[in-house]
C-alpha cells in the first residue's frame, strides 16, 4: 500500500531509514527522498515517522521528524489519541453488551405457534423502478405527429380471398407532380480570393546578448553600507586608518584646488565665426602624429603601450575599422593584424612590425624580460613575440640613407617578426581578451587545488598572469613553463587556472572588463589571501573573486565573494587602478 494516497488517507506511516536510504542510492534523483538525503543520514533513529499535515503548519502536507525529540513528542501525542479513541470504543462496547444482558435477564412469555397457510401477495420488485427507466431510455420518443394513412376499397371486394406474392409484375409507379404549395429556399455563398507575393522568415544572430543601460539615477541609501555596527572597539582602529591615508588624501585635495581638473582641454583652440576667421590663436601644435599608409589608413588604434625603459618609443595595435554588418560576415575568418613598434626619430614608418593571425585587443610586456610581448587576441587566444633590442629601438642598427632616391625601400628595410607561441584555441576564451595582469614574482600555485602561495624570491621572474574576456572567464596562465618550450612546435599551451564567473541570482555568465590580483589583502586571523582578485563587469559592477573556492556536491563554487552595489554605474568601466591613498583597497 502506498501511504497518503487513495480516497482514505493514514494520518501516519512508519518507515525504515535503511529502506529510505537505499532507495535513494538506487533510484538517485529520481527518488522522492532524493531531496532530503543529507537529513536522513544525519537521523539518529531507524525508525522515520510520516504525518500528514494538511493545514500545511511547516509548509509541507507531508512532514517528518528530523529529530529525535521531535519523534518521541509526536509518538506521545499520537498514542494520547490513539488510546483516546480505544476508550471511546470500549465504552460503546460495554453499553452494547449491558442491554443485550438486560434483554436476556427478562422473562420468557408464553409463545403459542400455529401452523397456517401462507397467504398469497403480490410480487414487489426492488429492481423495478430501475428496469422501467432503463427500458424508457431505450424507447424511440415520437418528435412529430403521427401520420394517418386511409385505405378504401370497394364493397364488393370485402371477404374476397387475396393472394400475395414477391412477383415485380403489376408494379404501380408513382409520377412525381409539381406541388405549387412547395418552394425550396436557396442560398448564395460569396467567396473572394486574392494572390499575394510568396513570404520569408529571415533571423539573424549578434554577437552581443545582454542588454547595457545608459543612465542611472541613484538614491543615497545606495551609497551607505547598510547594517554597519561600528562599536566603540572600532575607534583606536579608525584613528590609526585617518592617521595614515590623511596625509596623502590632504595633498592630492591641495592639488585639486590648485589645479582646475574639471578645465576644458580644448576651450583655448578658438571659435569659428560664419567667415571662418578665429578671434582666439592658440599656442597648441600638433606633433608628428604615427600614420602608414600600408598599415594604418582606414584602421583603429586599440591599444597602446609605452616600450620599458624608453621615452622615444611606442607600441599600438591596429585593428580593422569595420561596421557591425561587414565584422558580422567576416567573423571566424583568420585575417593577418598588425602590432606596430613607433620611433619618435621617424614617423612616417614603423620601427618594427608584429604580425598575428587575429587582431589584438590588449597588449603587455614582459616585466622581467622586455623583450616578450604577450598579446590577447580577438578569438581568445594568447600570443607571444620575441623581440630584439633593435626591433624596440633599444640599440642602434645599421645606418639609412636618407636620400630621396632611397625613400621607396624604407619599407622592405621594416623588419617583421611572427609570434612564436599561441596558446590552444580550445583550452582559450571564448571572446576577444579585454585585459592582462601579472602577479607577483614571489606567487606559486598549487595545480590539484588551486590554491597559493609564497614559495618563490622577491627577485625571481614572473611566472604567472591573469587574463580576462566578455565570456565571464578567469584564466591563470604559466609563462615560465611557455618559454621553456618556447621552440617546441608540438607544446600545447593551456591555462593552468579556470574559473567561470555568473551570477548567483540568473546564472549568467559576467561580461568582465578589468583585473586587478589583490596581493596585499588579508583576512580576520591575519593570514595572506593570495587567490583574491577584484574585477568589472560590462554592467559596471565592481566583485571580488577567489578562483580558489571550492564548490559541494549538489552545488558549484562561488567564486563571486562579494559585489559592490554601491559602486554599480549601469555600463562598463574605463578603468581599474589601486588607490594610491587605500592600499589593499581598487
């Protein structure tokens, strides 16, 4: 019998925890106690008591007791009723048997039997009512007046005998006749139809799948940190915080007094009038701006960077100013992009070109070695170039002429150079790389569990970056273990940390914009969080992550620790730098 089901409802049922439980290991989640496993185990008792609430007190029509002291207050309470009941039934009981003992207890009158025939009735059917309405809904109903027939024939035919046959001789026709009387109605049914032109249904798909406010409004509850108790054991901490960010914080509000930070830059380059005459003349000049025309017309510099300890060099990429509709079609296609190596000695031709199979988003050199470039690119890969001094303009090359007659080969005379490692573009982002940080030098990370820690010195080099894309994704890149293959054709660059970011209320990925690794954060004991990072989102929310968070066995990780709502600005930010006044603190 299955319990709580039927027109007949248990209060209650008992079952065994054992039973329970090896249910669930053989069905999973397809188990009615799937969902409480984790309660069963914990149960102390074998026996588990079903009550059926149908008032819904806990939420539930069927409850159990997860506790043992709230089984032993139900058993009480349902043996309570159970004997109530018992009573009750025994004292019916008891009444019955003292009258039946009464009745034997009377005297018995004198019986005096006869022996008489039986007299004869008429026969009462309890089935008969039904029989008559069963025999009236097999019964044709007339729905119109009967029709009445006349037959005559003549006096001399009566008493005569008449022979009947099947024969079709002597058949009598009957003619149809008009009937004036008769007129059948009629109807008309107009139907119209119109050809019109054959249809299509057309869809397309964007790259783009979240929707981006461009306004805001806020309120001035969204910029207090609501339930902050701040007690009196908060104050010396207060005071030696202001002690120390209170000097740096009171320079750069000098600063801001002196110098006008909200001035116009180009309010001093004059007006134009109908005679396009300019009252104002302007002491700005242009410098010589950085255009080729093989590599730079019609093109967009995405990203810059300054070559490392040089004030005459720069480095930009070039990417392929298209509309949405042109990138649209010619998306998953390889196309050769360039990032250009420029000398403020010449202008009008790089100093070196990098070629790359996709074109790169965001670029950064190598802190212990400038001569490595690490670039992310527009599909989500990670590229790397090896660079010489003169390629950076660090050390001075053969010499050119400068004559006009030469001026065609001053660009065959460009060297080129080709990245020599690519990271797998299945083990990459799934969108363009919007941002790379390098950790500390002193940073190892734990391969099985993902931790870290301080195991090498302060002046070993870099071993480990982080780069992040609209896809929501976190990676933890190996660059020692790269330039030890650096000429192995047949390494397969991976990352060795992977972490996907979403939101805990929808479940979607986080477009993430910036990164910033938090070296220098601690928690309540005093011990060094090292896997924490902080980043944006194309939202403009501000979170902070542990890509070390280690999920349960019905739930995954939460990597987002917390989000800043106060800092939300409804579209992505510009830019993530540590505060020179908070340390610890973006």
């Amino acid at each position: 019998d299955v319990p709580f089901s039927g027109m007949k409802l248990k209060p209650h049922t008992h079952l065994k925890k054992s039973e329970v439980l090896e249910q669930v290991k053989k069905m999973g989640f397809a188990s009615d106690y799937h969902p409480q496993q984790k309660d069963f185990e914990k149960y102390p008792l074998e026996d588990i008591l079903l009550i059926f609430e149908p008032s819904r007190a806990y939420g539930e029509k069927i409850v159990w007791c997860t506790t043992e002291d709230a089984y032993n207050r139900e058993m009480e309470r349902l043996n309570a009723r159970r004997q109530a009941v018992l009573d009750e039934f025994d004292r019916e009981n008891r009444g019955e048997a003292a009258e039946e003992e009464a009745m034997q207890d009377e005297p018995d009158e004198n019986v005096v039997v006869r022996d008489v025939p039986k007299e004869c009735r008429e026969w009462k059917s309890e089935t008969a009512e039904a029989t008559h309405e069963e025999v009236q809904n097999f019964t044709v109903q007339n729905g119109r007046p009967l029709l009445q027939i006349m037959i005559t024939r003549t006096r001399g035919q009566f008493g005569k005998s008449t022979k009947l046959s099947d024969s079709g001789e002597n058949i009598n026709n009957c003619r149809p006749q008009k009937d004036h009387n008769f007129a059948p109605p009629k109807r008309e049914l107009e139907i119209g139809i119109q050809a019109v032109k054959e249809t299509r249904t057309c869809s397309c798909q964007t790259t783009w799948f979240r929707p981006i406010n461009k306004s805001t409004q806020y309120t001035p509850s969204d910029f207090l940190q609501r339930g902050a108790d701040l007690g009196y054991d908060k104050v010396d901490e207060l005071s030696a915080f202001l002690s120390n960010v209170s000097v740096g914080v009171e320079e750069a509000l000098q600063t801001n007094e002196t110098v006008d930070i909200f001035q116009e830059e180009f309010a001093h380059l004059g007006e134009e009038e109908a005679g396009a005459i300019t009252k104002t003349h302007s002491k700005l000049k242009e410098h010589p701006n950085f255009h080729d025309v093989t590599y730079t017309k019609g093109k967009r510099i995405e990203w810059v960077e300054w070559v490392p300890n040089s004030s005459d060099m720069v480095v930009s990429s070039c990417c392929e100013n298209m509309p949405f509709t042109e990138r649209l079609e010619n998306s998953g296609k390889a196309t050769v992009s360039t990032v250009l190596v420029w000398s403020f000695a010449d202008s009008l031709s790089p100093h070196a070109v990098l070629e790359s199979p996709w074109e790169v988003t965001v670029f950064k050199f190598y802190p212990s070695d400038p001569t490595y470039l690490i670039g992310g690119l527009g599909n989500g890969q990670i590229a790397v170039w090896k660079l010489s001094p003169t390629d950076l303009g660090l050390t001075t090359g053969k010499s050119q002429s400068s004559r006009p007659g030469l001026e065609e080969e001053k660009h065959s005379t460009i060297p080129t150079v080709v990245h020599r490692q690519i990271s797998m573009i299945d083990e990459s982002h799934r969108k363009a790389v919007v941002a790379i940080e390098f950790m500390p030098a002193t940073l190892e990370i734990e391969r099985r569990g993902r931790g870290a820690s301080e195991k090498n010195p302060h002046d070993a080099p870099i071993k480990y970056f982080l780069t992040v894309a609209g896809d929501g994704q976190v990676m933890i890149w190996d660059f020692q273990a790269m330039l030890d293959a650096i000429n192995d054709n047949d390494f397969l660059w991976r990352p060795v940390v992977r972490v996907q970011l979403q939101r805990q209320d929808s479940g979607t990925e986080m477009g993430l914009c910036h990164i910033l690794h938090c070296h220098d954060r601690f928690d309540e004991k005093g011990t060094k969080l090292l896997t924490n990072f902080y980043a944006s989102t194309e939202e403009g929310e501000l979170i902070l992550g542990d890509w070390a968070a280690r999920g349960e066995e019905d739930r995954k990780a939460d990597v987002v620790k917390k989000m800043y709502s106060s800092c939300k600005t409804f579209r992505p930010m510009l830019s993530l730098e540590r505060s020179p006044f908070f340390p610890g603190h973006p």
